[in-house]
C-alpha cells in the first residue's frame, strides 16, 4: 500500500490532531519504530502515540475508513517480526499508555495499561508481597501489551504457566474503532465464549489491547537455585521428567547443551564450577525451586540426591542469592556470547515433549554436521522449550543458504517428534511459512474466518502468522 | 423444527447404519436423554452414540446437509440445560467414547475421549502417581467430554485453575463434518489462534470435541483438611483472602454460611465439632492444603493460628483421612438436606471478587427477607465462587415468582460487585436471559460472528448461550 506525499501528510495531520501532536513522519523518528529483534527493517508511514482507549478507538475508525494499515506496537523486542510494517502504514505505539491503574492486594488482581514494562510491573507487584510469574528474557524492557500479543513464557512456565494463564480480562479496541470488554476480574468466568484467551496470543492481529485485568500470586518466601552438571544430554534430559514426576515441581529448568558451555566457558565462577568437570560435561541444568524457606531446602535437596543418583557429574547449591546470580551468570551471558561463533543468528524457539528433548538434541548435531554451522541450543528444559540459535555470516550467500535449510530440517524434526514451532515467539514474518506445516487447512479456515470477523478490511498487523 | 414421522424414520435408519445399530428412535430411551440437572425435559427426535471421530464426522455432515440440529451429550449433569435438546433434534450422545488413550507419565500428558468419567479418569492417573485437578461436583458421573464443553471448575480451582488450564490440545468436529485438530501436546505452544480454549466452555455450541489431550501434575504427596468455624461472615471471609496473601494458597476453602449449617446440623461428628459452637457461628470454612507431608502440616498450622488471631471460634486440624472425610461429611450432605426447606431449588454459581463475600453475603441476606424465601449459600471462597440455592415450592405460582425475582436480583448484585453470573455451571439456557446484563452488544456481536464461522447454517446445540 503506497501512499502519496499527500495523503501521507493528511494522515499524519489527523493522527496529529486526535493525538494532540503525539504523531511522526519525520524519517529519523520513524526508523526508531522500523526494525525489531529480528533484525529487519521495514519503514512505517506515520508513527502514533495514543495515551488513551479513546485515541486508539479513533485512530482505527480513521484507519478503517481510509483503508490504511496499523500496526500495534511495544518496546519492539519480538524475535519474529510481529511489529513491524511490513507492507507500511500506521505503527500505534502503546508506550504513552504505560500506567499500572490498579494492583488489589485482596483480590490478587492487577489492570494495567499496555506500555507497561514486564519488568517493572513485577517490581511493583513484588513491593507489595505479589508475583506475577511469565518473565520473557526480555523483560527488563519488553510490555505486557507485547507479551499479552505473543502469549510470552519465559524460564517460569515450568510451574506456573504462560501469560495466557495470567489474563482474566481485557478492554480492546476492534479494528473498527469498536471498543470490547472480554473476561472477568475473578477466578472463574465462563459466561460466553473465551474472547479473552482469543485475543492474548494473536500477535495483534484481532484487536488493539488497552487494558488487561492480571491475576497475581502470593510471592514465594524463597527462591534457591541449583546448577548440575552431566557428562551427557540424555542424562540430563531423563533427569528432567524425573524429577518433576518425583513430585518436585520446580519453577525453572534452564538447560545449556556443549556449545552453549564453550560460548561462555569463561563466564563460570571457577570457586563454585570445577573446571576440570566443565571441559568434560555436555549438558547443564539451572534449576530454581520456591516455596517457604523449609521447602526451597528440602527441595533442592532431593533434587540433588535425586540427579546424583542419575549419573550428575557436579550439583552446586546456591548458599545465598550472591551466589545464586553466579549461577546464573554463564546462562545470562549466552545471547550476546554466541555472536563470537558467527554475525548472525536465527533463533528459534521450539517445544518438544520433554522426553524427547535428548532425540531432538541428537538431529540438532546432526544437523549441524550436515550444514557445517555452529547450533547453540539452550532454554527451558522443563517445558521442552528449546530455544535453538543456528550461527551465521548474512553476508556470506552460502552460509546464509545452509542456515535456511537448517532451519527447515529443524522444523522438520520438531513435527515429527510430535512439538510445535513456537512455544513462546509467536509465528509473525518469520515463521509464516512454516505454519502451514503445523496447521492444516481445515484450521487455517477457522483461524482466517475469525480474523475476518474481528477485522473485516484485514487491516490490523496484515501480512502477519497467516500466508 | 418438527419433522415428520418419515423423515424422522429415514433420519434414524441413516445413523443406524453410520453406527452399526447405536441410534434409537423409541419413546422410552429417548426420555433418558431427554433431561439434564435442571430438571427440564426436551425430547430428541432420535439418539445417536457414535464410537470414533468418523462416525461423528458423518453423523454431522448428514445433520449439515439437512439442516437437522444436533445436541452433543455427556451424562447429562449439567446445571444450566447445555445438553438439553430444546428444539429437538439430534441427541449425540458421547458415552460410547470413552477410552483413555495414554497416560504419558514421561512427559505428565494424558489423552482422552469425551465420554470418560471425570472421576474414573481421576483414579486412573491418580493410580500412576499424577493428578488431574479439575474436580466438579458430580465427578464420579459427569464426564471429561461436558467438562471441556462447560470449561468444568471445582473446590481446587483457587490454586489450581480450571479446565481450560489443563486442555493442550483438542481433536473436535465441526458441523459440516470436518474434522480439526487444535493446540500442542507440549507445556508451551502458541502457532496460530487458540482454537483449543475458544472450544473449551463453548457449550457444545462450536464443535463436537472427540478427542482432548490433558496436561497432568504429579500427585502431591500429602492432603491436610481442617474446618474453620466463624462468628461472622466478615471474619471468614476476611480470612480467606489473609490466607492466600500469606503465601499458603490453599488447594480448597470451601464455604457454609449459616443457612447451610442449619441444613446438616444433625451430620457434623459431635466428637470432633463443639455442639454449642455450631450453634452460635455464621460461617464455616473446610480447607484443605497439599504437598509434601511436612509442607501441608506446617501449612495447616500457619492456618490454624492465622485463624484464631483473626477471631476464629474453632479450628480442627483432620489427624488422618478418616478424619478429614468427616469434615467434608456435612459439606457433602448439604446438596440433597437441603430438600428439607423446600422441594424445588434455584442453583446459581455466581463469583465475586473475594473481598467482596462478606457484601455479597449481606446483599443475599436482604434478598432472603424481601422475598421471605430460604437461600442457602455455599460454596468455594477461594475463588469467590458462590453455589446460591434459591429454595421453592415449583407447584405454588406465588413462590416460583418470589423464586425468579430472587434470582434477577441476585444476578444484579453479582455484577454491581464486579463479579460474574456463571463460574462453572455455563450459560446453557437458564442464564440466557442474563448474559446480556453481563456481556454487552459488541462483545456479542463478535461471539456470534465466531458461532457463524464454526458453524454457519447453526445447527450445532442452537438455542443454548446466545438469545
């Protein structure tokens, strides 16, 4: 959709006036709000900052009338493309609407505006005793109107589930200019179907959330958290099911497979990591359990028991949260360390069934020794949610082919294996092409159908999840 | 629709040989499917009991091209008439379905068919160490397949969610025939719209779910009950959103208020229940607390003493589950004693925010005196879901208007405080009239728009939700 100067200029001036001046087409504003994780860039036609429903319902009757695309946005740190204005139009920035209107410590209920930062609104939570668990890698700058779109998980899904698992209600504005109110402040609700549950996870495809009403939990006393050591995967992969059999259900299960350890082999705190053992290991977990403080202990204490028992090479308990950030370290180091291997990487973040994470791993190798890329694999072991960083130089043509049929093998396997695409990055441009893999026609239909009656014109975040 | 006698033959001929000789059409069996827990009756035209997804396919592709309706089926319990054939029709009756599939103790995942009892498919992993927390009351009769369609809750639900937090993914069928299969088989998974949760609490209404794929927990190792005894409402409800703050999240704390009591006074153990006590409090609490055994022990005695700070008259920790079973005996027994206050009753299930109980609690006591009817309140407090049993004479016209005005202005109330008409039970057709007090136009709107894509020509459960 090309716009003239003109009507650009007209459009600009509307969104202006709604906005009072919170609107751009200057080229060097809008380039801030073209690319996103993904690393492309594809250049809106105007920038809006709506601070309100009200400006948001306007803003889309316009567009809707005018047959001009929008393009929902947040702090712009989706890893598939999601935000981006890949055929041009409006980019809506929610980050004015940022304000956390209520946190009801009675009702262990939140309502928050969409531009709120994920990190942030856990702080705040936290300083009054609550929790509200899904934490994407990201969240010390991404929005909960982001992780609302994507349906975000992160390391704590394991026990307490996806931001899915968290939405009770919304306030929603249909690409009409409609404004919707889906789900309850309250546990239970099921009075009509689930627009609620609809809406969170369609990559802002249905609907411009405004307002979201979270459920929060009690803060857990205390944290401990735990690093083991195996000689290999499928050992540390047995361990896994184990242990949450074994009735320990522990908030996190990070996992680093033999590269992920090289990339940040110098980031381990060699007082707690036996160096010797590090050259030897090829997998390591990072587990989290919580609860009271007598719990946390008794748990990391079986869990130890219970991976030595499985052939573990090291289990290192954190003494004190110091300790603990120490443990973590080598993990948090991951992303920015593996750009050592290789420019670029594609990051991808599959879902297997957790017991069949060592086969999984086993195609990765293979994989790898058929294209000759560097595969670092790493993530959420407790759910099977490997996220799976093929390394590569963009500007080298035969290593920017070997990364795509990579790509397209380890989708293959991940089918096969009985997981899905994306356990938590969504579909936006990136995956579109793969989804037709995983969804057959009958439920495309479905899904289209829907789309069309949540926005008749297609004009919402278009070219996105659908082919 | 009435069909004549020769269509309503060939029709019954048809899906005799669709499933080899599982139809009827004979006056004395169809009045079997022809009630539900409403104790309303709506006779079918005929009975089908398919026993695979194809049978079911062809069942409603036939239904499809003659524009026949069908009316999906489980034991019918349901509380709101979801499975009551109300313009005739086709009864899909899903009993003959009703295997489990897999129990995957590796990865804590189970697969279904719909007409597995709740309580059988309960024993069933619970024989395999894992737990499946959903739990309506009628759980040793009702089965998964209207626990799906209804989005089934329960005494756990105040830590452990509801249905749709256990359904990963669905195999269901559409009107027209078509077979689709939604979600994932793994914990994360968001390629596409959430078809799975749009079905779960559909009420039949969008498709025929044939086959479900559950997500399972390991079976926590110990159970502690106690009962609670308040003076005051206040002080009961106070406590249970204390409790949650304070980091112990109960798995139940079901609620008694004094109506209640008074309908079992004779089923409390004198032995464990001080005689004079029961007669001064107003409230009751049962909660239940799980985990490891020491876990739940301290729990329940961070309980007992929170409690008695808080102006508790009695607390009694259960010392085994002999014990614990004769604290829930007067909570079980109250759905039949009731009867003894009058032979018909009004069952509403609806939830307000949890610091909202004790002006809900009051608001039902003023409906009491204006309509000089008995109401009886129960119910599970953890998650605000109150079971109001509006209790009437059915046969005296003056009593059954009293009975309707109690219920219009209970439902007014519920909503005033934020709350909800139905949290478990579904709209169905008793609460049709209501929904639109809660859900608005738009909303509606868009729900129907969803029905049309599903199911275009509206033969799948019609009458049920929307007026």
């Amino acid at each position: 959709m090309a716009l003239t100067q003109d009507f650009k200029k007209s459009l600009y001036q509307s969104l202006y006036k709604i906005t009072d001046g919170n609107a751009t087409i200057a080229p060097e504003e809008l380039c801030c709000y073209a690319y996103d994780a993904t690393n492309q860039m594809f250049m809106p036609d105007v920038v809006v900052f709506p601070n309100s429903t009200d400006q948001v319902s306007e803003i889309l009757a316009l567009a809707s009338n005018e047959g001009i695309f929008v393009i929902p946005r947040g702090s712009g740190s989706g890893m598939t493309g999601g935000s981006l204005a890949v055929n041009g139009g409006i980019v809506m920035a929610m980050g004015r609407m940022n304000q956390i209107l209520e946190i009801d410590c009675d009702n262990l209920v939140a309502r928050v505006e969409p531009g709120v930062i994920t990190g942030e609104f856990h702080k705040a939570v936290e300083s009054k005793g609550l929790f509200y668990p899904p934490d994407p890698a990201s969240s010390s700058f991404c929005t909960l109107g982001g992780n609302l779109a994507e349906c975000a998980g992160g390391p704590k899904a394991v026990k307490y589930g996806v931001t899915r698992d968290y939405v009770l209600g919304l306030q929603a504005v249909l690409a009409s200019g409609t404004v919707i109110r889906t789900g309850v402040r309250t546990a239970k609700g099921v009075a009509g179907y689930d627009l609620t549950r609809l809406i969170v996870g369609s990559e802002g495809t249905l609907a411009v959330v405004t307002e979201a009403t979270l459920k929060l939990l009690p803060l857990p006393e205390s944290v401990k958290t735990m690093a083991v050591l195996f000689y290999t995967i499928d050992e540390a992969a047995e361990a896994v099911s184990a242990i949450i059999k074994e009735s320990v259900v522990p908030r996190c299960v990070e996992f680093l497979d033999r590269s992920s350890i090289e990339c940040v082999k110098d980031k381990f705190n060699t007082t707690l990591f036996n160096v010797d053992l590090l050259e030897r290991i090829h997998a390591m977990l990072i587990i989290e359990v919580d609860g009271s403080n007598q719990v946390t202990q008794e748990d990391a204490q079986k869990i130890r028991d219970f991976c030595m028992s499985r052939g573990a090479a090291q289990v290192i308990i954190a003494a004190d949260s110091n300790q603990a950030k120490e443990l973590w370290a080598a993990r948090k180091a991951l992303s920015p360390a593996m750009f050592k291997i290789a420019p670029n990487k594609i990051n991808e973040d599959i879902v297997v069934p957790i017991s069949s994470i060592p086969e999984m791993v086993k195609r990765i190798e293979q994989i790898k020794k058929r294209t000759a890329l560097s595969i670092v694999s790493f993530g959420h072991a407790g759910d099977g949610n490997i996220h799976c960083n093929i390394m590569y130089n963009r500007q080298n043509e035969d290593e920017q082919r070997r990364a795509q049929s990579a790509m397209d093998e380890l989708f293959s396997h991940t089918l096969e294996l009985g997981g899905t695409i994306t356990g938590e990055h969504g579909v936006g441009i990136t995956k579109i092409k793969y989804l037709p893999k995983e969804i057959r026609q009958n439920e495309m239909d479905i899904m289209k159908g829907i789309k069309k009656v949540f926005d008749p014109k297609n004009i919402l975040n278009p070219g996105k999840i659908f082919i």
